[in-house]
C-alpha cells in the first residue's frame, strides 16, 4: 500500500484552515513541506504535523502568538 498524501492546494488549505494564497506563498517560500507530483501539491500528513509542530513551538517562543497554537 502506498503512502497517504494531501494532494491539491485546496485540500491543504482546507485541512490547514487558510486560504490557498497563504499555503502557496509558504511553499513559494519553502516554509511548508509540499511538493509537485504530475502537476499536482502535495503533502505527506506526518511532515504536515511536524511543520505545524515547529510553527506552534516558534510562536510559543516569540510572544505576540504565543498560545495561538495551544492544545486544548
């Protein structure tokens, strides 16, 4: 069986709870891990929730979203 994958922006966005331009100017900017297969982004689940694990551990350490990505 192969592996899972978040394919097309939209989906992403979706899951991520931002717009489509936001997640193509993180890729653009290689700030989320996403990549073009067949003309299609896309992303594994797991580097998904390690990005949004390094980005909740930056806010937590620069203050002005600190708690922005606390677990409830």
């Amino acid at each position: 069986m192969g592996k899972i994958v978040i394919a097309g922006l939209e989906n992403m966005a979706t899951e991520l709870g931002c717009s489509k331009k936001t997640l193509y100017k993180w890729i653009r900017q290689r700030q989320f891990p996403a990549f073009k297969m067949d003309g299609v982004w896309r992303a594994m689940p797991k580097d998904i929730e390690v990005w949004f694990d390094g980005m909740r551990q930056s806010a937590d350490q620069t203050g002005p979203l600190a708690g922005a990505f606390q677990r409830n």
